[in-house]
C-alpha cells in the first residue's frame, strides 16, 4: 500500500510512519496540502492520505476533488481532542489515528481504509487451477483477462498476479471503469493537459503515466464506451498514450489486466465491444469459479475473515460451530466472496458466545440462514447432483439399455399411466406397448399402472 504524509515529520508521527513502514506501506512525505495535491497530479500516486489534523483537512479534500483525484484520507494528532477530531471527521477524513500511535491500531487502519489486504485463501481444486495458471503466467508481461460473476474475487487475483511478477516492486493501479462517469473516464486513464477543458487548471498525469513500469487493472471493463475502447487499443498496442488536449504522445512501460462479469464474447457480437480490443486483452484468460462451484473454499475463508472481523472490532477469535460450517457450505451464495465476507461480518457481531453459532449466520435481509440453503437453493442443488450421478450411470453403457432404463423411468414418473409416458417419451402409445412387451419378456419389472391411473 502506497502511504501520503502530509504534515511537519517530528515526534510521534514520525513514529507513526515507522510502524506503517512495519506494516509494508510504502511511505512519502510531504508537508502543506498544497504539496500533496501537487504531487497527486504529477503521478505520485497513493493509496492513502495520512494527514496531521491542524492541517486544513476540508481544503485538501476539495482541492482533490477539483483536480479528479480520490484518496481517503485519516486524520492524526498528539493529544486526541475530540472536538478537532470530530472536525477532522466532518471534513471528510475516514478515520481519525490519535498520536501517540499504537502498532496495532495503525495497522487494522491501514488494512480497513485502503482495503488491501485481501490474501489469497484457497483449498478447493477448482480454484487452485486458477491459481496454478496465474502462477504460471505471471512472470510474463501478456495480457490477461480475468472472468468470473461479481464478487467472485477477480481483484484479488488481479494483485496476487501482480505481486508474482517481476513488477511486484512496482506500483499496482486499479481503475473501476463502471464506477467512474464515462465523461470523467478518459481524463483518469490517460490525464490531461492545463486548459484541456473548463477545470483543468494543471497537467495531470492519468493512471497509465502512474503505473509506469507497473501493472495497471482495468476492472469491468466491458463498461468502457466504444470511442474509449479505440484509443485504450493504441494504448496496449503502440505502449504510448495521449493526455486530453496534449501535443504529443507519452510511453507508458505497463502490464495490462482487465476485468468483466459479462460474456466479452456476446457483447462482441451485439456491437457493443471491439473484437480486436478482446483479442489483444485476452491473451490468456483466468476464469473464477463462482463460490457455489468451489465449495471447499467456503469454510476456509469463513474462517479467516471471522480472524479478520474479530480484529477490526476489538473482539476475541472464536471458531464456528459445527451447524455453521454446515450452513455456510449448503448456502448458494449468488453474491460470492463478497457476500460471503458481509454475513461473517455480521456473524461476528452478532454471536455472542464462545463460538459463532449457527443462529448467527444470517442472510442480508435479516432472516436466518437456513441449514443447505433456501428452497430453491437446495432443489438446484440436487438436480445438480442427480444430473451427475444420472451421467455417470450411463458411462459405458448400450444404447438400447439407456433406451430401456429412460422408458421405465419415465413410466414410473408417470405412476404408470402409458399415455402419458408415451408423450413424455415423444413416441407413439403402440411402441411403447412394443416396447414394454419385450420387456416383460425379458423378465425386466414394468411398473403397472396404478389405482386410477389410464392403463391405455
């Protein structure tokens, strides 16, 4: 994590800096607000403002805004004054670190507001071949799309990539292409020049300049509009970029990663994104498997963010009960990872004993979690696995018995009744019969109609 110090560096902040060096934050500094917003436009990127709150802290944050750049900020101080750091936290500040600092409190701060330490925790097969591909292509520069349904993880994949590359030394820069207005979209990528437009009162570098010799994420990129897609495809092409209103291009030396929760491949085919842009991103592709379909990883990683939980709210580790476990791994989770994390969140919270119960383990609404999911969860669930078992019965065996075991199936969903199998069947009430003759003449069991039923 790329760490901003603004303010005078003596006495306990300097401390302060220390233990976030401790922690793995990569630290600069500098003294006025105007400084920081002057180097966040030239390219020094961070991922977190740690300010000294006698600073105008609500003048930094508009400067910021005026300039397009967003950075949480978290206010320190000697002496903790509840007023000044209430007035930090109406200003705009996320959280407020009194000096002197303590190790662990400026760690869980770190770790909460920049929201980057995210370790990768995976057990299930379907994942470790995600992970075993990443670890076979990250030492490259191509390019590499990453697929999977939202909150699947594909960030956190996107930086352990990163952090297995020969750029892991290197700056890491994430750009949310849904999140930011496509108006605001080009300036943020490839930066602008002064007077480019009503606003641009200075050149600022774009995130492309900022992770020069990086790795850059285009994180749901699928929402990136045609003419954006166009200049990001010179971009990967020529390693070259253009600032809005600028002369003359600039190289960039960057690793491209991409996103998307949607089927690049349709959108493609409904006009919507550049076929020779999905080819130069694809390069390989890393599909994640939604959670439902790695449930070997559901409890692991319960289990770590119930560790994580427990420290970011000052409470004791405890472990699941054995109910919860069961409910968490019989649970759907349509939302993934992320939803995953909110309901341990809340389990956490919510469990007061000396393990998580079971009671605990909620859905979002409130409602309770129910033991292998909700109805419609547990019916998908078991044609799911009869589908399976149904295919492997059938491995290896003739036609004419599957022929055979489908028409006595059949027949007995339908208690009997010939008629109905028959159209079920897609064949006529006479072969049938044919059918069910030399059945019985074989000495295979033929369900008889039962009481009621239309013998036909």
């Amino acid at each position: 994590m790329r760490l901003l110090v603004v303010g005078k560096l003596n006495g306990q902040l300097s401390t302060a800096v220390k233990m976030a060096m401790s922690a793995g934050a990569k630290v600069s500094h500098v003294e006025t607000i105007q400084a920081a917003t002057h180097a966040l436009r030239a390219g020094q990127g961070a991922d977190l403002l740690l300010v000294d709150y006698d600073l105008d802290i609500a003048a930094l944050i508009e400067a910021n805004e005026a300039e397009r750049i967003r950075v949480p900020v978290v206010a320190c101080g000697v002496a903790a004054d509840p007023q000044r750091a209430a007035a930090a936290i109406r200003a705009g500040a996320k959280e407020f670190i009194p000096l002197p600092p303590e190790a662990e409190l400026i760690a869980a701060v770190l770790a909460a507001v920049s929201d980057d330490n995210r370790p990768m925790v995976v057990r299930d097969a379907a994942m470790q071949a995600v992970i075993s591909l990443a670890d076979q292509i990250a030492g490259s520069d191509a390019s590499i799309l990453i697929t999977g349904e939202s909150g699947s993880g594909k960030e956190v994949v996107a930086r352990y990539v990163h952090q297995k590359s020969r750029r892991a030394n290197r700056p890491f820069i994430s750009v949310n292409c849904a999140a930011i207005p496509e108006n605001l979209l080009e300036s943020e990528l490839f930066g602008h020049e002064k007077g480019a437009f009503t606003g641009a009162l200075a050149r600022r570098v774009g995130k492309f300049e900022e992770a020069n010799g990086g790795t850059l994420l285009l994180d749901e990129i699928s929402e990136m509009d045609a003419r954006l897609q166009a200049k990001l495809l010179r971009a990967i092409q020529e390693r070259e970029i253009d600032r809005v209103g600028g002369t003359k291009p600039v190289k960039v030396d960057i690793r491209i990663l991409a996103t998307s929760n949607r089927d690049l491949v349709q959108a493609v085919k409904d006009g919507v994104f550049r076929e020779d842009l999905l080819y130069r991103l694809n390069v390989v592709n890393l599909r994640l498997p939604p959670l439902r379909e790695r449930p070997g990883d559901v409890v692991a990683l319960a289990e770590h963010f119930a560790r994580k939980y427990a420290a970011a709210n000052g409470v004791a580790e405890r472990p699941l009960s054995a109910e919860a476990k069961r409910r968490l791994t019989g649970h759907r989770w349509p939302g993934n990872v992320r939803e995953l994390e909110n309901a341990i969140h809340r389990a956490v919270l919510l469990s007061p004993g000396n393990e998580i119960s079971e009671d605990a383990v909620r859905l979002p609404d409130g409602q309770p979690m129910l033991a292998g999911g909700d109805v419609a969860s547990r019916t998908a669930q078991a044609a799911a696995t009869a589908a399976e078992a149904v295919t492997r019965a059938y491995v290896g065996q003739t036609v004419a018995a599957m022929e055979q075991q489908l028409i006595i199936d059949t027949l007995e969903h339908c208690l009997g009744n010939r008629t109905h199998a028959a159209n079920i069947l897609g064949i006529s009430i006479r072969t049938l019969r044919n059918k069910l003759k030399e059945y019985n003449e074989a000495g295979v069991a033929v369900p008889a109609p039962h009481m009621g039923a239309n013998a036909a």
